[in-house]
C-alpha cells in the first residue's frame, strides 16, 4: 500500500510550507465554526471558506505542475520571511534563558547576555554603544 502511495505521489508537489499553512487556515475557519453556529451568516461563510481552503490545498498538493506551485511556495516563504525570523529569534532567546539572563541597553536597545549565577548586582558594559549600567540579578 505505501509503495502505491509513494508512486502515485510521484511527479506531484506534496505538501510544502505553502500548503502547512492554507490547511491550518482552514482547520481555524472550520473550528471557529463550532463556536459562531452555521445557522448564522458567519458561521456558514466560515465553513464554506474552510471548505474551499482545504480543496484548494489538496490540489496543491496532487498538483503536477511543479514549477508553477514552487513559485506560490516561495512567494508565500518572501511575504512571510521577516515574521518566520522573528519567531525563531524568540524561540533562540526563550531556549537560552535558562542558562542566561538576557538585558537590554538603555543607550541603543542592544541585548546582552549574562550567565545566570554569581553575584546579586551586576555592571554590564554595552559592547555597541559602550553605555554602562548596573542591574540585579
């Protein structure tokens, strides 16, 4: 079965980051419609567009023209490149908490990392701007 699978998935896309999101896109609309009713005119625009949200990624996804469905993926990865950094920028930052204390410069904003541990007080001279303040630890 797996094999049959894996043949006829041949020479299609599959699924790419494009496609992760349009079907997150449409679970949200079609969960929404839970709470909203779809007797009311939201609710049932929600579900229709949930609907059409998950036709639409499945035939991204069964799609034989590579080249054109690998455009909307990278158009889709340059709208969405400065969100996806800051998101991995936090996600670093909250990995690295708990070996370090993490401040910003007053002067310019700079954040510094200090180990965790030590003494109660701490002076921190700004690597960028060279500004020198005190914080507790």
């Amino acid at each position: 079965m797996k094999e049959k699978f894996m043949r006829f998935m041949q020479g299609r896309n599959g699924v790419d980051q494009f496609a992760r999101f349009t079907m997150g896109v449409a679970l949200a609309a079609i969960v929404l419609t839970l709470f909203t009713g779809t007797r009311s005119g939201i609710g049932a625009f929600l579900d229709l567009f949930g609907m059409a949200a998950i036709v639409y990624t499945y035939f991204r996804i069964f799609s034989k023209n590579i080249s054109k469905r690998y455009q909307e993926n990278q158009k889709y990865l340059q709208m969405t490149d400065k969100l996806r950094a800051r998101f991995q920028k936090e996600k670093r930052m909250m990995s690295q908490r708990k070996d370090y204390h993490i401040y910003s410069c007053p002067g310019c904003g700079q954040k510094i990392r200090i180990p965790r541990g030590g003494f109660k007080k701490v002076e921190i001279e700004c690597p960028k701007c060279h500004t020198k303040f005190i914080k507790r630890r």
